[in-house]
C-alpha cells in the first residue's frame, strides 16, 4: 500500500466497543477537520473541501455503525448505549440489502445510523436539542447525497425545530450566534425566503441588497469565518489550566454585557433572554428613542394613522403619501430616514417605488409593510434594498424591533 496516498487509523466503534483498522486517503486528511460547535454547521458548500462532512465515513465491520469520522470518535451517552446495540443488531442486516457502490452503501448506512441516534434521543425526557438538531443535519445530508430530497427537506425540517428550541434555552452568546446562523441558512435550504428574513439582518453584512445566490455565497464565507473562530476558541481552551478556565469564564461573562460583543462572528444576536441581562448597559450607551423623519406610504388612510401612532415616539416628523408617485415627489423635497412602504398601491407599485426611492437616497432606510407575500415578492424587495419584509396584519413589537435598529 502507498504510504504517500493512504495511512492507517484504529479506532472504537462506540456502540459495540469492536476494535479495527481503517484505510484513509491522504487528500481527505485536513488540520481544520471540525471539532466541538464546528461540527453543527450546516453543510452548504459550493467547495466541497469546505465541507464538514466531506471526509470519509467511517463505519464498524461488526455491527455496520457509520458516522463521518468527526462523529464516530464520540461516545453515545450510556443511558442509551443498550437500546443502541439492539437496534443495530436488527439494522445490521438492513445496511447489507443496499447494493451500489461502496461510497452509495456507506452514505446509506450512515444516514441509517443517524436516524437511529435522533431516535434514541428523542425518546429522552431531557432532550439534548443541539445534539438532536446535529443528527437531523447528518440525515439531511446523507439524504441529499443519495439523491432522497423528500427525506432531506423532512430532516432539515426537524433539524430546524431543534435548532429553535436550543436557542430558546441557551444563554451562551457564541453559541447563539452560531445557531442564528443555522436557522437562517436551513430557511434558505428550505426555500423559505419570507420566514429568513429575520434571520438576513441578523447577518452582519449587505444582504438585503443581494440575489439568494449571492446570499448563499455569503453564508458560506461567514462559515468559514465562524470555523476559524471556533477552531481558534477550541485550541486555546485546550491550553489553559482550570483556574484559567475560570478566569476566562468570567472575563466572557463581563464580555456578554457589552452591547458591542453582540456580533461574535459578525453575527448580530437577538436572544429575549441575553437582550434582557443587557438592558441596562445598552440604555446607558445607547440615545433613548432616536428620532427620525419617517415617510409612510399607504392607501389606506386607516392604515396610514395606526403607523403615526406606533413611529410617533420614534420621529422627529412624519410625513405620508397615499401612492407611490407622491412619495416619490416627498423624497425629492424632503431629508427622509426611514420610509415604510406598501406593495399593492395605485399607480406605480411598491417594488418599482422602492427602485426610485432607492436611486434618489440609497441611505434611506425602507420597511416593506404588505399582505401580498409570495417569496419571488419578498426576496426582490430584499435584492433592491429594503431591510425587512412585514406581513399585515402587522406585528407592531417587529415593527418597533426594527425602527430602534435604524
């Protein structure tokens, strides 16, 4: 055997205990090979040697467990390691029925071996929803890579969900940070542009102004910026001694409140629980209630006076045009920050007023506020600007949310 091309690995299999030797390729041997929080990203690369879950498979002569190689070196907990013999006793002989190529038939058995992990941890009372998420993503994977898109969308459905219910419990800004990013980019795998928004401009970056494909292309630069970091984070925690883990604990717990530390990763943060503990750090630094000259553009007059009461607090003064044209005759006249604006109007509709609106003051910040929410609607309205999409009847805390972030 070529010791330039291929080396040898021992390992365990963590759920029979069997010891073995596996042949790998050198070209799949790389230093930044995830470890810890890297391993949970979300596979959607373009290059496939930025991908996590590029390298080889490793899977047990013995009992047919299958894993990427990241994952096959953790334990599974001891609560469930009996419940996982059993059932790989019967899934053994499954494995051995898929007759392709030997890359086909490992896909298979690993995407059958990370069913069964989401399995076992979904019937415990405590659930580990990170480790949940992460074993969904694996079997969305390996789905796609066997070409099942059914069984893939249905497994970065219940990927998400744990994703949302790990980040309603978590009070770690990293690892928050981490998760926005996830749950935005399982949205765009999704196809669901509308319910991403949110987590578009929670990105640190010009998304609004971009095509999905672009959008896309930017997740997966932030992702192998947030892997950097994280491998950087994981090396140095490796070094230090355990009153130095505690004294950098504290150091990160200080660092939490400052509102700047919000956008680790270049990630903005939006967890209620951490913007809470922050509240009084931000309003010391932070000017109360900035005004602005608002433009409200609607016609419908009843809607038109519910908006100058929400943005009254917010405004120095608040100016309103019941169809494009006359918007567009306001933002010519007058300094205008922040304009929210309707899709379905008379005249020249929101999207093309958005265009004008835009080509006269790019700074001018725009809310698209309508009932008309097909995703080719919303993602153009992104592509030309606008920095949120809202949906009547609207939702007046997202609408403050969004102000205050102006």
């Amino acid at each position: 055997m070529d010791e330039n091309i291929f080396y040898e690995i021992e390992l365990d299999c963590p759920v029979c205990n069997y010891k073995f030797t596996e042949y790998k390729t050198k070209v799949k041997v790389r230093e930044n090979m995830p470890t810890g929080y890297e391993s949970y990203l979300l596979p959607i690369y373009k290059n496939e040697l930025n991908n996590p879950l590029s390298y080889e498979i490793d899977v047990c002569p013995n009992c047919n467990y299958a894993a990427y190689h990241g994952d096959f070196k953790e334990n599974i907990d001891n609560k469930t390691i009996t419940i996982a013999k059993t059932f790989f006793k019967e899934i053994k002989n499954l494995a051995k029925d898929v007759n392709y190529n030997i890359s086909y038939r490992n896909y298979e058995k690993a995407r059958i071996s990370y069913i069964l992990t989401a399995f076992i941890l979904e019937q415990l009372k405590q659930k580990d929803h990170l480790k949940l998420a992460k074993s969904y993503i694996r079997v969305a994977w390996f789905s796609k890579e066997i070409r099942d898109i059914s069984f893939y969308r249905k497994s970065l459905k219940k990927a998400l969900d744990s994703y949302i219910n790990a980040y309603n419990e978590i009070d770690d800004f990293k690892l928050s940070s981490i998760i926005v990013y996830l749950i935005g980019a399982i949205y765009i795998e999704l196809g669901d542009f509308e319910s991403a928004i949110p987590y578009f401009n929670k990105l640190n970056g010009d998304l609004k102004a971009k095509k999905i494909s672009e959008i896309k292309d930017k997740l997966e630069e932030l992702t192998l910026v947030v892997r950097e970091n994280l491998k950087e984070l994981n090396e140095k925690l490796k070094t230090l001694t355990d009153e130095e883990k505690k004294k950098y604990k504290l150091e990160m717990k200080e660092a939490n409140k400052i509102p700047d530390y919000k956008k680790p990763f270049g990630i903005e943060i939006a967890n209620p629980k951490l913007e809470e503990e922050n509240y009084e750090i931000e309003n010391t630094n932070i000017e109360k209630n900035k005004k602005n000259i608002f433009l409200i553009v609607d016609d419908s007059k009843l809607f038109v006076k519910t908006l100058e009461k929400i943005v009254e607090s917010f405004s120095d003064k608040i100016y309103t045009a019941s169809n494009g044209e006359e918007a567009i005759k306001i933002v010519k006249k007058e300094k205008i920050d922040i304009v929210t604006l309707d899709i379905e109007m008379p005249g020249i509709n929101g999207i093309e007023t958005l265009k004008k609106i835009k080509k006269l003051n790019k700074n001018i910040e725009v809310i698209m506020i309508s009932s008309k929410q097909d995703s080719k609607t919303i993602v153009e309205a992104l592509k030309l600007g606008a920095i949120n999409y809202l949906l009547k009847p609207l939702d007046k805390d997202k609408l403050i949310n969004i102000i205050k972030k102006c």
